[in-house]
C-alpha cells in the first residue's frame, strides 16, 4: 500500500487563510505518492494565488479554477474525474491531517479488502487553530459496519476524513450536485451500505469550527437532508423507488400536518442551536454560549440532558494524544446514535 498513488482532493472557495496550512499538512505526511487537487469554485480572496504558488512549489499539486461557481458537490466531482490515483481522499480547505492519516488509512484497506473506504475520528481546531475536544466516528467494528447494511443508518464521518477506492466514486456518480447541503451524507451512506465503510478511533485529523458553513446557513435544509438519506437507506433495503430531495422535502415536512410541521421544526431547530451551543464552547464565547444554551434547553430539555452526558463521556479522550487512542471499536450503537442525533 505504501506503493498506492492516493489523489486528495481539495475544494476552495475564499480559503486564502487556511489553503496552505491544509496542503503542507498533506504534503508533509508520511505517505508521499500522491497528487494534491485543489479547485477554487470562484474565490474572491487570495485564494487563486496561493494555490497557484504552491503548484509551483510542488509538482504533485496541481491547481485549477472553476469558470463559474460550482458548489462543491460539482467541484469535487470534476477533480474524481481528473483525478489518476487509486484511492481518493477528501481535504476541506479550512481542516488538516495528521502526518499519518494516509499511512493508517492505506493500512486499513490493505488488512480488510472486503472495505472500499475507510475514515477516521478527528479533532475540533477552534478558530486560533488550537487543537481541542475529540470527534468520534461509526462504525468502527465489522459489527457495525454490517449493522448499516442491514438496517439503513448512516456512518458518522466528515468528508475530510474519507479514503475511498476512485473506482466505486466513479460507479455511484460522485456527489449529487442538487443537494445543496448533505450530499457527503448521501454519498458515504450509499457507500457505506452497498460496499462497506470502516473507521479508525483515532483522531487522524481536524476539522475547523466556522460559525458561517453552509450547514450552519442551511440547517433545516442540512437536517431534511439527513432525513431523507436515512429514508432513502430503507427503501434500498426494501427494494422500492428511492425519492429525491426534493420529493421528500414536499412529501415528509412540508405537506405535514401544522402541529406535526411545528413540532418538527421544533425538533431541528433544537439541534441547530445545540451545534451553535458546541461552537461557541469550543471556542471560549461566553456570551452566544449561554444564549444558544438556554435556547436549546427550552426547545427539547431531554435531547439538551442527554448531549451533556454524552459530552462528558467524550471529555476523557479529548486530552489523550492521538496515537494514545486506540484503532478500535470503542463506541457501541446506543453512543453512535447520540454522534449522529446531536452533533
């Protein structure tokens, strides 16, 4: 596997103050075949000539720009499709990797070839780039893994944290470009339960807190999204039509009854608030923390208790070393449950 070319791809759209840090926390990793693919969907910043300096400096990157703004979904797709490595593996502009990320990815593929993709548990940066906190992720055991594929739910994973074999993107289509938000949902799902999805307890990367990503601007959207991939998942199962986005948007939320519509807005608006809570913990603002906090306990008190519990049974492996965090299950479906309701 040390001998496998792996293309990391990198979507940027005005990252001129995290692109370089996120490339050289590639091209300083221990794994060295590779090809660096960063596309600026239409930056505004400065985002153009970093990119293009450091393909400069670096034969393995190469930089492109799209001719209008893509989205991300578009973006990421044209780079798949570009892309001559064996394995590709996804960078958010504003996140990094560990220097072994690859290494241990690559391990894992190579010790369970009935796995197409692999992932991996991260750490929060918060807005000075301090490391902090720890991100779990699922499924971590064949176990698990299996128990997707039987039942329909959806790994817990960030696209900066996936290695998936080029092939199986290039036979599902990549992302789908209609999703506004949740496409990566739908992708690794689909993934995860037609060609298996493995992930490593240890934080082998990190993923950085803005309080302006499109999950944040469009999280009713986010939330109707997720919904729907796990609708989607059982009538895979089933056998029966899978619906679009936009059919289950009209079908599940918006010809819902008034009371039922409310109450669902209730729900969601309750988990958006309970991210914006985490946010602004992480990075020490009291203010918003407290707001965001009182809000979230008024609309779903039980969901607030139970995040809290959660938080507190994670706070141990926020302060262990990376490579004092084992890679293996440590996470049963009762606690991936809690990953996936509220964070």
């Amino acid at each position: 596997m040390n001998n496998a070319k792996v293309s990391v791809i990198i979507p940027a759209l005005n990252a001129a103050d995290t692109l370089a840090e996120a490339v050289a926390s590639v091209v300083n990793g221990t794994h060295k075949h590779l090809e660096i693919l960063i596309v600026d969907d239409c930056s505004t910043d400065d985002t153009g000539k970093i990119g293009a300096k450091l393909a400069e400096q670096d034969s393995r990157i190469q930089y492109f720009r799209n001719p209008q703004n893509y989205g991300v979904s578009k973006s990421r797709n044209l780079m798949i499709d570009r892309a001559t490595g064996e394995y590709v593996a996804f960078l958010d502009s504003d996140d990094t990797w560990e220097p072994n990320k690859l290494e241990v990815c690559l391990k894992m593929l190579e010790d369970n070839p009935d796995v197409k993709a692999v992932a991996h548990a991260l750490r929060y940066l918060d807005k000075r780039g301090n490391k902090l906190s720890y991100v779990p992720t699922y499924p971590t055991t064949k176990a698990e893994m299996q128990a997707i594929k039987e039942t329909g739910e959806s790994p817990w994973v960030f696209p900066s944290s996936v290695v998936v074999d080029r092939s199986i993107l290039l036979q599902e289509g990549g992302f789908a470009e209609d999703w506004q938000v949740g496409e990566d949902t739908e992708l690794f799902t689909k993934i995860a339960q037609k060609y298996g999805l493995l992930a490593a307890t240890a934080p082998l990367g990190n993923y950085r807190i803005r309080g302006n990503s499109l999950t944040d601007k469009h999280w009713l959207k986010k939330r109707i999204a997720a919904d729907c991939v796990k609708e989607n998942q059982r009538r895979r199962l089933r056998g029966e039509k899978e619906l679009s986005l936009g059919e289950y948007e009209q079908v599940c939320f918006k010809n819902l009854p008034l009371l039922k519509k409310l109450n669902k807005f209730r729900e969601v608006l309750a988990l958006h608030y309970m991210r914006k809570v985490g946010q602004s913990l992480l990075n020490r603002e009291v203010l918003p923390t407290l707001i965001f906090g009182i809000a979230t306990t008024l609309l779903n008190p039980i969901a607030t208790l139970n995040k809290w519990k959660w938080m507190k049974s994670q706070e141990k492996l926020s302060h262990q070393p990376a490579e004092g965090i084992r890679h293996r299950a440590e996470l049963n479906s009762q606690r991936s449950s809690h990953i996936r309701g509220f964070s």
